[in-house]
C-alpha cells in the first residue's frame, strides 16, 4: 500500500496478543497420543544423543510415526512439528565429526508434511525451538523465568534450558509492547497525539523489560557450555563447512533426492526486532546481513512475517515510515512524541549492543573444535559481527538525522 490510507491494524490478526506476544495463545501440547514411537524420541533424546544411538535408533524403526492428518489442530501440528524438528538436527548433528548428509524418509517424510501445513521449511526454526517449547510449573502464574521450562531439549542441563528460556520470556515481555506499537501506528493514522504518546510509552516499558530478561543470559549460561554443548545441535545445512551440499531428505518426492540448503536455527528468525525496526522505521543498507534477515522471514509463521510486512507497507503521503513520520512533523509542536519516539530507538540499539557483547563472548571468542560449529557464522550460516555492529550504528543515527 502506497497511499497515507491505511486499515486499522489488530495483534490477533497477526496470531499475536498483548498478554504474550508472539508466543502461542494457548500452552503448547506437551504430547501426541497414540504416537508412543514419537514421544519417546522426545523424551529420550538427550540419554540418546549422550549414548551417541539417536541415529541407531531411528535406523531400527522404519516408521516414527503414524500418517499426518490434514486436520489435526495447529497445536498438534506445532507440537509433531517441535519433536520431528529436534529429532532430524539430533540425527544430522549426533557425531560432529561425521554429520549425516541424509535423512532417512522415516524422519523426512513427516517432518516435511508437517512442514508444509505450518508454511515453514523442514528445519529446527526459532518458532519449534522457542515459541512452542514450554510448559508453565504453575499454570496459573505467568509466563517468565522462574514458571516456564522446555519440552524438549537436546542434552538438557541448566546452560541449554536457560538459553532458551531467557527467549520465552523475552517473547512474552515483548506482548504489551507490541500493543503499544499497534496503539500509536493506528493512532498516527487517526491523527491522535495522546494516544500515539500512551502507545510509545508502552512500548518503551516493554522493551525495558525485554532489555533487562536479555542481561540475564550470563547467569546461567555459560559461553564455553553455549558453545560446545548447546549450538552445535541448532546448525542448520546452508553455507555449512561440514555439509557443503547440504542435506537429501529421503522419500520426499518434491525434493527429488536433491540435497537442500536450509538455514539454521537462530533469534533473527523471532519476529520482535523486524516488528519493531519496521514500526519505528528504522532504516539497514542492503548488506549480506540485511539479504539473510529477509530470508530469514520465510522460517518465521506465516502470520507473524505478514505483521512485519503490514508495518513496512505503512507509509505516508510523502512515502515516509508512517510513525515515524509523523513524530518528527511534531517534534516542534509535540515535543513529547519525539523524546517518546526516541527512547523507543534508543533501547532498541541497547538491545542490539547487548546481542552484539553476547554473539562475540559466546561465540566469536570460542576456540573451534568441528567443522560443523565455525565460530565465524552464526548458526543461520552467515558472517554475523562486522554487520552486526552495522546495523546498530544504523539504528543509532537514526535520531540524530
């Protein structure tokens, strides 16, 4: 849409809600019934990954699971989609020195059906490794750290969980906020000072919150433990030193028996930051990094990537960010917008900084051991720091033009 008309915009429109962002509106399905194969992949993946027998495992078993059904619920589909998804990276990654290039059709067919119904590819994306894997200790408390704990991990320990789990509560810290970006887009459009005010305040809380869940990383996350227990597993099979073909998902007809290249696990597949770069229209030069975060919207669900879209289609009449140009056309007249406008840019770049000092200490500093885990790549399979940097000096001079 290229006119200053737009329609109101909704977070359910986008599966997405005040209350827990972009985490599911209901608890994730802990179980499948009547798939005892399955669920005891889940269960028992890390005794099987720390015996090394995952791939004998599944080699003994010509089928994990029953047929997918066309309408099994979304939950179902996220939670078959969660255990195949860690269970074709456990196969893949279980020897690190010897990574398996195929994937026996009793993994890849389903994982690739179950795929299909989500709108993702058949890989371990942040959605099955964060959004839809968690169980509250108490269900009637909320969703944070101290209540939540995976339903599925790799080896498990306290390293592995916690990582994730600082994003769970990162993605449900970010839920008021994103209301409070919906509240002033719609209200710049209406032309409401106070409410576009309300809305960025609101925002500016939450990305506080999210701020200080980030620096708690360090508390129980060790970066050599990170590093050498916890991301080896979440590679995924494009730009991969150790599978430079990529890998050939068996049995399935439309691949073809030709090896895909996809990408890993990683937090550029949340929908946060490109939710809230779009909606404060914060602008990146093309750089490789900003070619993979486009890319990395296609392992994002289907809804969430339509609410980044639907934010960059905002514009005004003079083809300006919506939001943005509106603060700034009152920054005279209204100076509260723009002091609003710009803590809500300043902690963004704080959180970018943070990522930055977390991507070099866990990762770039550690000394490579495998192939199959370079420390000059983040996990999607990029070179991360020089466009990391990049990108939040972008951020930074944003307010000062």
């Amino acid at each position: 849409m290229t006119t200053s008309s737009h329609p109101p915009l909704s977070l359910l429109q986008f599966d997405s809600s005040p209350e827990r962002g972009f985490l599911p509106a209901t608890d994730p399905m802990e179980h499948l019934p009547d798939e005892p194969i399955l669920n005891q992949v889940g269960t028992e993946l890390p005794k099987f990954l720390t015996a090394r027998q995952f791939r004998h495992f599944i080699q003994d078993h010509q089928e994990v699971m029953g047929p997918v059904a066309d309408d099994w619920g979304l939950d179902t589909f996220r939670c078959v989609m969660r255990t195949l998804s860690f269970a074709g990276h456990a196969y893949v990654w279980e020897d690190p020195d010897h990574p398996a290039s195929r994937l026996p059709s009793s993994l890849a067919l389903p994982w690739y059906s179950v795929a299909q119904q989500l709108g993702r590819p058949p890989v371990l994306s942040y959605a099955s490794y964060a959004l839809h894997n968690w169980r509250r200790l108490d269900p009637l408390k909320p969703i944070e750290l101290g209540n939540v704990v995976l339903l599925q991990n790799f080896l498990g320990g306290l390293d592995e969980e916690w990582f994730v789990l600082v994003h769970i509560d990162i993605e449900a810290k970010a839920g008021p906020g994103l209301a409070g970006l919906v509240q002033a887009q719609n209200a710049a459009q209406e032309k409401k000072d106070e409410e576009v005010l309300q809305g960025l305040r609101a925002l500016a809380s939450s990305q506080e919150a999210m701020r200080d869940t980030l620096l708690r990383m360090p508390e129980r996350c060790d970066p050599y433990i990170y590093y050498s227990r916890v991301r080896p597993y979440i590679h995924g099979w494009k730009n991969s030193p150790a599978l430079p073909e990529g890998l050939i998902y068996e049995g399935v007809a439309d691949y073809a028996e030709r090896p895909q290249q996809l990408r890993g696990e990683t937090g550029s597949q949340s929908s946060i930051v490109p939710v809230l770069d779009a909606g404060l229209g914060v602008p990146h030069a093309d750089d490789p990094l900003t070619q993979y975060l486009l890319e990395m919207r296609d392992y994002m669900p289907a809804r969430h990537r339509a609410f980044v879209v639907a934010l960059e289609q905002r514009v005004d009449a003079r083809q300006r960010p919506l939001l943005h140009g509106y603060v700034r056309d009152r920054k005279t007249t209204h100076p509260e917008l723009w002091k609003a406008f710009c803590a809500c840019v300043d902690l963004l770049a704080q959180f970018r900084e943070i990522h930055i000092g977390y991507a070099e200490r866990y990762i770039f500093r550690q000394h490579q051991s495998h192939a199959s885990n370079p420390t000059a790549v983040g996990t999607g399979g990029t070179p991360f720091m020089p466009y990391l940097n990049k990108h939040l000096e972008e951020t930074k001079r944003f307010i000062l033009d």
